[in-house]
C-alpha cells in the first residue's frame, strides 16, 4: 500500500481517482487546488503526488516546482495527469521535476500499473 495525494479541481475527476485508488488499497488524501496539494503534499510526504497543471490558486507546474526544489520533498514521486496534450506541456513539466506525465483520459488499469509500478 502506497501513499496517493490527487489533486485536481475537477471534483468528479478526483472523487473517480480516489475510489478507484483507495479500492486498490491506497491510502488517499484528496486536493482541490494547488495550495492546498502542496500543503498536504509538505504535511503527509506521500508516495507519489497524482497532479494536475490547470489548478487554482497555485498551479501545477509551480506545486512540482516547489516540491522537487525542496530536499524534504524532492523524493515524492510526481505523475503530472492532465488534459494539456501540447508537447511544451510536457516538456515544462519534465523541467520542473515531474517524474511522469500522463494525458487524460487514462485507463484505470494503465494508471494503477503505473502507480503500483513505482511504489
């Protein structure tokens, strides 16, 4: 059992990744927003931090920025899951400290691999 933090604004899209990770025996912590995923991210030192770019108050970029510039955090796996299909979207995130990045829609089973591959 590994550690999740999901962070995505989308509501629906995070009850989803939650249920479907927490019934894969994860322990998962949910965040709205960017501030709040690195608040929780900081507190819990998760496994792996499943993270959306568009995200309000702070975005995604800047939370993986943040975590990965940091010695305490810089070990927190971090799956960049967007809509943001653009090559430079990726590459930005790889600049930053992503680990992965993952376009949506994802199938569940690719993801839980991906997840359980890593942990």
């Amino acid at each position: 059992m590994s550690r999740i933090v999901v962070a995505d604004d989308d509501a629906g899209v995070r009850g989803t990744l939650v249920a479907l990770l927490a019934d894969a025996g994860h322990a998962v912590t949910a965040a709205a927003d960017g501030e709040r995923a690195y608040s929780t991210a900081r507190s819990e030192h998760p496994d792996t931090l499943l993270l959306d770019l568009d995200m309000p108050k702070v975005d995604g970029l800047e939370v993986c920025r943040r975590l990965k510039s940091n010695p305490q955090t810089a070990d927190i796996r971090i799956i960049i899951l967007t809509g943001h299909t653009h090559q430079n979207d990726r590459q930005r995130s790889f600049q930053v400290g992503a680990d992965e990045f993952l376009e949506k829609p994802i199938h569940e089973s690719a993801l839980l691999e991906r997840i359980e591959s890593g942990s």
